[in-house]
C-alpha cells in the first residue's frame, strides 16, 4: 500500500460528500444561504477522522505522529481541491448565475468575482483541515504517561 493511498482515498470519499451534500442543498435552492455550509464541517471531520483511524490501524506499532500528521492533513488537502475545483466549475460553467445569488451585496459594493470566492473556499477548507489533524493527532499519538516513557524521563 503507498503512503499516499490513505490520503487520496478518503479524499476523494470526502470531496464525493461535500459535493453531494452540496448539490442535495441545490435541488432545494438553499446552496446560496452559508449558514448550511457549517455542515461541511462535519463532513470533513467525519471523513479525516476515519482516514487517522485507517492509517492507524494499517501501522499498527509502526505508528509515527509525523505520518499521522501528514496523512491527516494531506487527507484534507485532497478533499479540499477537489471541492474547490467542481465549486469553480460550478459557479462559473454549470450555473453562471450562482455567485450573483451568493453574495448580491459583496459582489456590488466590494467588487467581487469567481477568483476571491474560489480562494475563501480554499482556504477554509484548508484552515479546517488544520485544525482537525491538530486536535486528531491528540487523539491518536502515544501517550508518554506509561511506566515504559517514565523510563525515559528525568
């Protein structure tokens, strides 16, 4: 198994759920209201928490923080710009009229276009993923409060 399946794997799993979830909010008209992409967040909490989990078990002993870290994040990452990819090609190809709905008081008074919401996009999911693998990695790294690391200590 590459060190990258992991990642790949369930990012793509979390970007299919943010996109479906997404699109099950546009068949109701409510994509354009940001309050129900606090949601996502959910999402993306469930999806990189299993993908820790996974990677976890596949090492087994071998377990490193580092890579626990990196799996995590680089999880996130993919789902990430593979979400902001089909957002871009949704707001601009799919339905053009869909930022004018989104944002109808910033995109008159602030001058706002498809690039400043594609970068606010990625940079929340890239924020979100952060802080995720920070608190996950809490969860999922060695404890040093075994009589085996008090061995190692002054």
């Amino acid at each position: 198994m590459s060190k990258f399946s992991i990642p790949i794997k369930y990012g793509v799993a979390i970007a299919a759920g943010l996109i479906a979830y997404f699109l099950i909010l546009s068949l109701f008209g409510a994509h354009t209201n940001p309050i129900y992409s606090l949601f996502n967040g959910v999402i993306m909490a469930y999806g990189m928490f299993e993908a820790v989990k996974h990677y976890r078990l596949h090492k087994g002993n071998k377990f490193k923080y580092q890579k626990g870290f990196m799996a995590s994040l680089l999880t996130g990452f993919n789902a990430t710009i593979i979400f902001t990819i089909f957002f871009g090609l949704y707001a601009s190809e799919f339905n053009p009229g869909f930022l004018d709905d989104l944002i109808t008081v910033w995109i008159t008074d602030y001058n706002t276009n498809i690039g400043i919401v594609l970068f606010v996009v990625a940079v929340m999911g890239f924020a979100t993923s952060l802080v995720l693998t920070l608190a996950y990695m809490q969860l999922f790294k060695d404890s040093w409060n075994t009589k085996e690391a008090k061995k190692h200590t002054l």
